[in-house]
C-alpha cells in the first residue's frame, strides 16, 4: 500500500475493502485530503426546481423537454436535503433564482419566496451542510431581458441592488457567495453559438459586452458583500470559471492550431481579464473552478459528442469522452496550478462531473481527476473543496433530461420523479465520509 498524506493518517488496515469502483485490487495508493476540505455537490435552479418565469420557461430543448416541472425541488427541496445528508456531503452549491425575488428593477424581494429559500437554508445548517449560493446561474427575471439583458449597461446596477437586497437578508444563512457561474459558457451559448436564448450566431461584440458587464457587476458585488460581511464564519466570495483545454488533434495541421489558440484567447484569457484583471483581482476572495475536459479539432471541426460525432468513433480515434465531452484529467493538475502562480487566490472546483449511463466509466473518470486534484494540492495550490455535478439528474439546458450527470437518478417518466440512489453516489458517500481515496 502507498500512502500519501496531507494530513497525519489514521489506521488504513481496512481499506482493502471493495471501494465501489474506487479499488484496484493489484495495489493500493491512498490519498489524504485536507482536513477541513469541503465535499459537496451542486445544482441551478433553473434546472431543478422547476414553476420558473425565466427566458428558459417556454424553451423546449433537443429530446422535446422543458424546464417548466424539471425535478420539481422547487416543492421537494426537503427531500432533496435529505439526499445530500445520505451522500454525506459538507456543501451545497445551489442557486437562488433571480426571477422569483424582484419583479422589477428596484423592487423588494418577494417575501413568500425569500422564506422559502431561507427554510432551505436553515435545513441545510440543521444538517451540518455548508451553502455555497450562486447568484447567476444562466438565467435572468423577464424584466432584464426584456430590457436587452447583459447588453444593457443597466443591468449591472439591477444586479447589484439585486444582490445588496438578498445579502443584506442571507447574511445570517450565508458566508460563501458565487456572484456568476460560467459567465464565458452563458455568453458564447447566447450570442455565438446559438444556443441559449435567444439563440443569436456570430455576435463576437455582443459577447464582449456581455463579459465586460458581467466583469463590472462581479467586482462591485463582490465589494458589496464583503463589506457586509457575514454572521455564521468569515465571508468569501468569487465567480466560477469554466476552464475547457482547446487543443489540435494533430500537431501536423496549423489551422487546428490558430483555432485553439483563438478559442482560448476569447473563453479563458479574455474573460479571466475580464474578471480578475488589475483591481479586480482583488474585489475576489476565491476563485470558483469548473472543469470537464478538453476539445480537440481535427480539421477544424470540434471533436466532441456535442458536435454530432459518436462517442464510440472518437474512442477509436483515442479520444476518451462521456456523452458530452472529451476527459482530460491531466489538465486539472496544470489548469490549477497555473491559476495559483497567477493569482494566488483559494479555489473552490465548484463543478466536476461526467454525463453518462456508465457508472462505472463515471467512477474512473471522478478517480482520475480527483488523483490530479490531489497532485495540485501536494504542490501547493490551496483548494478548499470540490462540488460534484450535479446532485441529481436535471434539464440540461438545450439538451434537456438526455444527459445524465447525477449522483441521484430521477425517473423523469415518472410523473412522481422518484429519486434513487446511484452506484457512484455511494461510491461518493465513502469518499466524503473518509476523506480519502483510494486508488
């Protein structure tokens, strides 16, 4: 048995045991993690709540589903509660929606709706579960995209009253705030690609604007609530960025090359600028961290499931990927450890995960990365927790219930939604409740 330590190791006689998908029984490697390290997982709100007024009401995404009912947590958060207890996580990271708070710019926040997000809270404090709350989530009150969105210079200020009025009321509930999530992954799908509402292609300075709004509204948020402060520990506060490797399939083909590098330059370069950039680095007390993988081009085309290509086509071509994307676990360690040399700030991976049936496949590919995981931290780069995604299969946006991230199954052809526990939910549960893992 190998054993590497992060902190003083307690008897690991019994971990030869069967790990769920965790052991190799030919030798064991076992890696401690820090001992206030926060496991969790994740969810949006847009895709379990459902009885949402959003722009994502009325869309009916690729397999003919919607968001109107999506997991219903909006009246079975409780349960939902419950599940995060039987997984035996630390954290939450969850969303409160916008549209239910304010109807209009200015307004106060929708007090039945405040009470329930704080009965939410005050459950998840009773189980001894940390909140992390994201306050944009790819979703916004039909009020602000009524008025152009994020192209409107003034909805940076309605999101920061926004956020000014629920702060000043959570701050009893909460210490760790995510002003945005993805706000790289909201704009490129919104105005380049054409894939969130309202569906534009090809609008390079709409993109740039949204960003560059975003960036404004996450520094002066994130001031806002540090100086607010928060009553239950001290306060932290920072956006989530989806970090994707873009690479050429082939070393041989320049033009594969100019495409990755472009890609990389616009949705990582340019928005951490956006977000950290000068006196904006220091407005964040964290950095949110959210990686699946990488994208390789061959030919200039996307070597991706999402683009159309069979995930059984791309293995043969060695290119390992769930039903959405190709795995790079390697990429984790390097992607952190260049965020630490960069900035220097604590990071949260606030979404890791994989979409697939497999559970096994999903097994291996959550041991690999948190192995990477576990290299950054031994080389010093200071990662307070790791959210899987997601909680519970959801509406995955434009794809609707077709991808299964889950640690928790829901039966969708079931109009009661039954929850039910998965192989790698347990094989999690053995993870956080021992804060190691073995290889």
């Amino acid at each position: 048995m190998i054993v590497s330590d992060l902190e003083p190791t307690d008897d690991l006689r019994g971990a030869a045991r069967d790990r769920n998908g965790f052991h190799n029984a030919r030798q064991e490697t076992v890696l401690n993690f820090p001992r206030h390290f926060l496991w969790g997982a994740a969810t949006a709100p847009t895709q379990i709540e459902g009885h949402v007024q959003n722009e994502w009401t009325n869309v009916v995404a690729r397999d003919g589903n919607t968001c109107r009912l999506a997991c219903d947590s909006y009246h079975r958060y409780a349960e939902d509660v419950e599940w995060l207890v039987k997984l035996g996580v630390k954290a939450y990271r969850m969303g409160v929606e916008w549209s239910r708070l304010q109807s209009a710019p200015g307004a106060a926040l929708n007090q039945k709706e405040l009470a329930r997000y704080c009965d939410l809270l005050d459950r998840l404090k009773q189980a001894g579960i940390e909140p992390m709350v994201v306050l944009h989530h790819f979703s916004n009150p039909p009020w602000i995209t009524a008025s152009g969105g994020w192209l409107n210079r003034k909805t940076v200020d309605a999101f920061v009253d926004y956020v000014g009025k629920l702060v000043g009321v959570l701050r009893g509930h909460v210490r760790l705030w995510n002003t945005f999530n993805e706000p790289d992954t909201y704009a490129s799908n919104t105005y380049l690609l054409g894939e969130f509402p309202p569906f534009l292609k090809r609008r390079f300075l709409a993109f740039r604007t949204v960003i560059a709004n975003m960036g404004e509204a996450h520094e002066r948020a994130c001031r806002f609530i540090r100086a607010q402060g928060s009553e239950v520990g001290p306060v932290g506060v920072g956006f989530s960025k989806n970090w994707t490797w873009f690479h050429p399939f082939r070393n041989t083909t320049p033009w594969d090359h100019c495409l990755a590098a472009m890609c990389d330059a616009i949705f990582n370069q340019w928005v951490l600028r956006a977000f950290l950039g000068g006196r904006r680095k220091d407005a964040s007390t964290f950095l949110g961290l959210n990686y699946y993988g990488r994208v390789r081009f061959a030919n200039l085309r996307a070597l991706v499931p999402v683009n159309g290509l069979c995930p059984q086509r791309l293995a043969g071509m060695g290119v390992v990927c769930d039903d959405m994307f190709e795995r790079h676990p390697g990429g984790l360690e390097t992607i952190l450890k260049r965020l630490h040399r960069r900035y220097g700030l604590p990071v949260y991976l606030t979404e890791h995960g994989a979409a697939s049936a497999d559970d096994e496949f999903r097994a291996r590919d959550l041991k690999e990365n948190l192995a990477a995981l576990h290299r950054a931290i031994s080389h010093g780069v200071d990662v307070r927790g790791f959210f899987y995604w997601s909680l519970l299969d959801n509406f995955e946006w434009q794809f609707g219930f077709s991808k299964k991230f889950g640690l928790i199954a829901v039966d969708f052809s079931d109009a009661k939604l039954p929850r039910k526990m998965k192989p790698l939910g347990h094989a999690y549960r053995t993870l956080c409740q021992e804060n190691r893992l073995t290889l």
